[in-house]
C-alpha cells in the first residue's frame, strides 16, 4: 500500500535533477491523497518511461502535463 500523491511528487523531485530546463513537468491532482495497493518499482518505471517520452518527443518549451485522478476506485495517471 502508498499513498499515489505523494508517490508521483516524490518521483517528480527525484526527475527534476534530469530535466532539461526546456521541458518541464506540470503535476496536477485534486486530492491530496490517493491511496494504493501497486508494486513501486513497477509502478515507477512505467511512470519514469511515459514521463521521459514526453519530455524527450515535446517541442522545447512545452510543459509536459502529468494529472493523478481516482474515477470509481480506480487511479488514472495522465501524461
């Protein structure tokens, strides 16, 4: 079990030290916590891969939008 709130801002500030300055990544949730039974590792190289896509395939200057929601006791990562 995780809370998946602070799960993503902890990924995110560990990201921001390999963030090209020119493609920057937006978090955005509505909750401030979001509970979660998932494996972590699994979980974070899937979110790292789709999130360094983004950024990697982004024009410069464009921020990368990544929104946590939980529609009918679902999680719903957004990138």
């Amino acid at each position: 079990p995780l809370d998946l709130v602070e799960y993503c801002c902890n990924l995110l500030e560990e990201l921001q030290i390999d963030i090209d300055p020119q493609c920057a990544i937006a978090f955005n949730c509505e909750y401030k916590f979001i509970p979660g039974c998932m494996d972590e590792k699994l979980l974070g190289y899937i979110l790292r891969n789709l999130l360094s896509n983004a950024r990697k395939y982004s024009p410069n200057h464009r921020i990368v939008k990544f929104t946590l929601t939980c529609q009918q006791e679902q999680a719903v990562f957004e990138i």
